[in-house]
C-alpha cells in the first residue's frame, strides 16, 4: 500500500469518527481519544492495542512504547494494517465503515498485535513475543505463534471466523 492509499484509509476514519461524533455524542470522547486525537494510523492503532492488552504485570504505557518501537522500526506494519482494514470494508457486508475494524473487531486487534509479536519474536526478543501472544489470546480469545508467517490484507470480523487471504 502506497503512502497515499494509507493517508486515504486514515482520512476515511477519522471523517467517519467525526460524524459519528457528531451523531452520537455520548460517545465523542471515545471517538476522540480513540482516533480524532491521533495524528496517524500508527498512533491510534498503537492507543487502542496498548488500552486493549495492558495488565497489571503489564501497563498500557510499557506496551505502547514496544508497539511504537515495532512501528518505528518496521512501518510496513502500518501499511499492512491498513491493508487489512481496506479488505475488511470491502469484502465484508456487515462492515460499512474503515473505523469499525480498528474500533471493534478483536480480529483485527488479534491479527495486529501478532505482528508485533512476530516483529519482536524476529529481534530475538522471544520472551516478550510469547508474553504478548498470551495476552491475546487471553484478551481476544486468539491463539496465533509469533513466529509464524501470515500474509497482508487479511479479513476477520471474528476470532473464530476464517481468514480471507490476499497474497503479496
């Protein structure tokens, strides 16, 4: 995905959290610190993991700066996230909007917290990889090894439900 093509899916979400701001004000301040506060994909993606798979052994904060640290490090993450929020809008029925995926579905958190897994399970950091591959299962109910290879624009509404494969 070009940079122009993620600038879109971004400028595609955080339009749509604008209005859905706007037409559900009981939830503003979740669209806001969700997405509207972001300036990127990447720093919201990192926001929702880090609030979504902290613990008490492990804080939002700690796992923020190692998902920001991936993300410095290997921006093709990024894009492939974006890749996989285009796949979900376009290929499944029930999504009508970008934002629904990087805001709902524990798929898609599951399938982007393994490739930070799988990032620090390749910079030899294996005990940190398999602590986060625990937490996502524990958390999404999604049980995927850091070390293995998945491809890019995948599509999963549900933890349960069955990848859609697009390959590289």
């Amino acid at each position: 995905m070009s940079c122009e093509e993620l600038e879109i899916v971004w400028n595609n979400i955080k339009a749509e959290a604008r209005t859905l701001a706007d037409c559900e004000p009981m939830l503003a301040s979740f669209y806001h610190a969700t997405l509207l506060k972001h300036e990127n994909l990447g720093s919201a993606l990192s926001y929702m993991l880090a609030n979504k798979l902290s613990s008490p052994i492990m804080p939002a904060i700690a796992i923020r700066e190692v998902v920001e640290e991936a993300y410095a490090a290997d921006p093709e993450m990024i894009a492939s996230a974006a890749c996989d929020i285009q796949a979900v809008r376009t290929r499944d029925p029930a999504v009508d909007k970008y934002s629904t995926p990087l805001l709902y579905l524990k798929g898609f958190h599951a399938l982007q917290a393994y490739r930070i897994g799988h990032w620090l399970w390749n910079q030899g950091r294996r005990a940190l990889a398999i602590f986060l591959q625990n937490q996502v299962s524990v958390t999404f109910q999604v049980d995927i090894h850091p070390a293995a290879k998945l491809a890019v624009a995948l599509c999963s509404t549900t933890p349960r439900a069955s990848l859609w494969v697009k390959r590289r």
